[in-house]
C-alpha cells in the first residue's frame, strides 16, 4: 500500500540520548531440551532484525518438527519418572523465588534484549521484566499453599479427599507483544503445579525466553522439566498441540490461532487454555472525572503502541460531551514522546514489523473508506525503522471493522452513546469479552457496567491495573480458562477424588446370605 508517510515533526519524536548503543552483534541462542544447549537437528537458524534499529539482534538455532519431539518426550519422561512432581512445593518454592532473584539481577540485560526484538521503550521493557520477576514469586508462594478439599459428610465409615495433581507435560506457547511477561504467567504456575514443560515463544521475540533457560538451570531446575524451543507455529507449535505426550496446552495469541490450536488439541483431547484478542471499551459519562479519564484513555490506547490485548481501543463516550472529550484526548495524545525505544522519556516505540505495521495502516484506510475522519495520525512515520503516529479515528460507528476488530496498534476508535443501556449494549456488541473500563462519579453507573459488561476484567475509573493476586482471562472469543490469581496455579492441575471407606463393610451391591 502506497501511503505517504508523515514527518516526525507532526508527533512528539524523540531521540538522544540514549541509555545503551545498539548491539553490533546479535544475541546468539541454541535450543534447551533436557537440561542440554543445542543447535537444531536441521541446522537452520532463524535471525530477528529489530523494528526500531533495522539490524539483526538475534540469532538463533531454529527447531524442526524432530526437536519439538524430542523436547517433548524429555519433559514426559522428566514428569512420569523425575523428582519434580515428587518434590514438596516448598522445594519447588525455592527454586521458582532463586528464578526471581536472577531476573532482577540480569533485569537490564533482559530489558534491553526485550527493547531491542520488539521495539518497545525501555523504562516500559524494565517494567515488564519487574512485574515478570513478581509473577514468579507470586507462583513460589502458589507451590506452597496448593491444597484440596476433604469432606466428612459422606457418614460416619466415609472420608473423601479431592487432592490436585500436576496435569502433566504442558506447551506453554506465546506472543511477541508481551514476551518476558506472558511466558512468566504461564511457565512459573505450572512448574508450581509440579508440571513439565515445552515452551516455545513467538519467533518475533524468543530473545528473553532463551536467556530465562540459563537461569533456569543455575537456580537448579532439573533436566527435561522446562525445555526452550525457538521455531515457528507451523513447525513447531503444531507439535506441542498434536504430541500424545502433552496433556495441556497454555496458550497466548490470536484468536485465529488459538481456534486452529483448539481443533488440532480436541483430537488428543488436551486441555486448552487460551488468553487471546480484545477489543476493549472504555466508557465515558458526562460527571467522569475529566482529566483521570483523558490520561487513561490516551495510556489505554498508545500504552505498548497499541500492541497490548488490553489495548482500550475503542471509547464510547457520552454524546454531550464527546465533542470536548476528544479534543481533549487528541490534544494530549499529540504530546506523547514517540520515538528510539533507548530513550528513557519515550513512551511509544516502533511496530513490531512491516506485515504488522501495512495490517493497521489498512485498517485505517478502511475506516477512512467506511465514512471514519481520522482526526489525528493515520499513517506511518518517515523515520528509520517502523513507527506509527498516535492515530484517533472520529465518527466510528458500530458497524465498521476499526470498532468490532482488534487492530492491535496505536488506533483509538471513538464512538458515542445517549445513555447507561445504550452504552452497555454497544460494549457488549463484539465476540471478544477481555476487559473494559468505565469512568464516572456514579456509583449505580459504574457498578451496573461491571455487572452487566461481558468481559474477564472490568476497571471502574482507572484503566490496566494488574495484580498476581487477581485472575486474567476472557470471556467469549477473547479465550478460555484464567491465568494468576488463585487459578494460576490451579489451571494447571486436574482433580482426583478419593473416597474412603472405614470399619467393617455393613453391606454390598450383592450380600453373601442372600
Ligand atoms: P499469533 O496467534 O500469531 O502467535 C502466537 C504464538 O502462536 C506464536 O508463538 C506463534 O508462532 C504460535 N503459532 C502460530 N501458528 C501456530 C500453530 N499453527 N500452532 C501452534 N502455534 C502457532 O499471535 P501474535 O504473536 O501475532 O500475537 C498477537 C496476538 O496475541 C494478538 O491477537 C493479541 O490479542 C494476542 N494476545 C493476547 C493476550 C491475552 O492475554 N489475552 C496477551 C497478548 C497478546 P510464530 O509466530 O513464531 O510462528
């Protein structure tokens, strides 16, 4: 598509100084499969250029099809005869809280490494590497308090136990927007659950997933329980979904693949757990609290460049205000430092690649097809590597593409509604059911939107908070299953009733003296 591009003049660009230099030579990674570095058996490699720099950063071994296998039958035998499943959560504690300890430690490495794959900021790679380091201490905690349920209703020669155990070999497959993050909502949790496990991450960004290998071996981890593999979906990821040998498969991303993964597990009959796409509302009412709601919506849509599941991109604002809200949202959504990710002041950095960056630039033009004015943005940066302008699309309705599909970029959508039932059903009017959000001073407002808004999370007057204590997932095509919280670690397990019986038998199907 031949669109002009706009100067950087039209958007807060920023650029020195920075914190590091571009690498003059790539991250190099091998294949992890039972506790041993390797090339792949193909010998092919597969190399990452980075969306902001134009250079390759990474460099890795690439698996076949033969060292998904291979990978896989390690971790099965790592779980059917190792000690890992066996050991006391306490003990799987102190190896998952050492894996923390080393993340922090190595917390720039990790962050750069992020910055350099997916072109985002750095003060918001070091952020995610932090909250990831949380999230496997909040798993350690889990290994400790995993506990079932027993009942002594059944009558007084009846005791029953449900215990949980570890569901087995798990593929942990994820995507490029999140990658240290989201392999750490998944991978601590079920190693805490006693499980084994493949993992393979996007071939976007496998950088920090391969380095998470090293420190899983140096905090102890034994062989074959975790094994790293960089490759391709088709390649690969149809393997880990397919294998006899996997009992579950942990997956993020689109919910085009997450329904082909589904259809291929069914046939083993796998448990699938997916946390896929969103198109996510914030809803907008006259006694919001105005200058909250502006920054909210500008971090909701901009926050990772858009690249974000939670991305709240798509407001529905109120109709007598809409006029006054947007300008508002436009005139602060001008002010956002765009520009080189090494910078510590930028807030939005590049797309994670050209096929991407064309997707959101069609949705665009789409829009501007379907009667949409772009009021802000629209179009690509005339920069070095990929860029995007902030972009805010007015006069949405709810019919077009840019407000029921995930762009999965810097696009809001802005639409309008007259009043509380209106603003439900238009919210409610998409197959996807992630998250939303609703700003207002009314109690009844906000408290009827959580209610009656189908999707896994609701914020009332504050936007894309997250905790380890409260669970994530989607309802309807944004996924299944729920990730953190108390389900973190219980997704990972299947239940396994007990029964009992005590004292001499008082009677059977069939009596001996009948
Ligand atoms: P994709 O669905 O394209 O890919 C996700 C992962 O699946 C990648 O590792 C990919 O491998 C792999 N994959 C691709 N094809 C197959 C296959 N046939 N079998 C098994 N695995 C396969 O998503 P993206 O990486 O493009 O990520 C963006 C998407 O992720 C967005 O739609 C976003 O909404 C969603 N997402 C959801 C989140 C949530 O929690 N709800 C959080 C973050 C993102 P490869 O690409 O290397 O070939």
């Amino acid at each position: 598509m031949a669109i002009e591009s706009l100067s950087t003049s039209s958007v807060a660009w920023v650029s020195a100084p920075r914190v590091a230099e571009v690498p003059t030579k790539p991250f190099r990674g091998q294949l992890f499969i039972n506790g041993q570095w390797r090339d792949a058996s193909g010998g092919e490699r597969i190399t990452r250029t980075s969306p902001s720099y134009g250079v390759v950063v990474g460099d890795y071994a690439c698996a076949t099809a033969a060292d998904a296998d291979e990978a896989i039958r390690a971790a099965r035998k790592a779980f059917d005869q190792g000690e890992w499943p066996r050991m006391t959560g306490a003990q799987r504690a102190t190896v998952l809280n050492k894996v923390a300890d080393l993340v922090m430690e190595r917390q720039e490495e990790f962050a750069l490494l992020e910055l350099f794959e997916s072109g985002k900021p750095i003060s918001q790679a070091r952020d995610e590497i932090q909250w990831a380091a949380e999230f496997w201490r909040y798993a350690a905690a889990s290994a400790r308090g995993l506990h079932g349920d027993s009942y002594n209703t059944l009558g007084d020669d009846m005791l029953a136990l449900v215990v949980r155990d570890p569901i087995g070999v798990v593929s942990v497959i994820t995507p490029w927007n999140f990658p240290f993050l989201i392999v750490s909502q998944k991978l601590p949790f079920a190693l805490a659950a006693g499980c084994t496990a493949v993992v393979k991450p996007s071939e976007l960004t496998s950088g920090t997933t391969v380095l998470l290998g090293e420190l899983l071996q140096q905090a102890g981890l034994p062989d074959g329980v975790a094994n790293i593999l960089v490759g391709t979906g088709p390649e690969v990821g149809s393997v880990m979904t397919s294998h006899i040998d996997v009992d579950m498969v942990s997956f993020t991303g689109s919910t085009r693949v997450g329904k082909a993964l589904s259809a291929i597990a069914a046939q083993t009959l796998k448990k699938v757990s997916l946390e896929l796409g969103g198109k996510n509302p914030q809803i907008i009412f006259p006694d919001c609290d105005w200058n909250a709601a502006v920054d909210a919506v500008v971090f909701g849509t901009y926050f990772n460049a858009g690249e974000c599941c939670n991305s709240g991109s798509r407001i529905l604002v109120h109709e007598s205000i809409a006029a006054d809200f947007e300008q508002a949202v436009i005139s602060r959504a001008r002010k956002i430092p765009v520009g080189d990710p090494l910078c510590e002041d930028t807030k939005v950095g590049a797309i994670i690649s050209s096929g991407h960056l064309e997707t959101i630039l069609s949705y665009v033009q789409g829009a501007r097809d379907a009667g949409a004015e772009v009021s802000l943005g629209g179009r690509s940066l005339d920069a070095d590597g990929l860029y995007m302008a902030p972009t805010i699309l007015s006069g949405v309705t709810p019919d077009m593409a840019v407000a029921r599909e995930e762009i999965f970029g810097p696009v809001l959508s802005v639409l309008t509604f007259k009043d509380l039932d209106e603003a439900i059903a238009i919210a409610n009017d998409s197959l996807y059911g992630l998250s939303a959000g609703v700003w207002s001073s009314n109690i009844d407002n906000c408290l009827a939107i959580g209610r009656r808004v189908k999707a896994g999370t609701v914020w009332l007057n504050t936007w894309m908070n997250g905790y380890p204590e409260l669970p994530f997932g989607g309802y309807r095509e944004s996924g299944q299953g729920r990730e953190l919280g108390r389900s973190g670690i219980e997704e990972f397990t299947e239940l396994k009733t007990i029964q009992m019986h005590m004292g001499p038998r008082t009677g059977w199907w069939l009596p001996e003296n009948v």
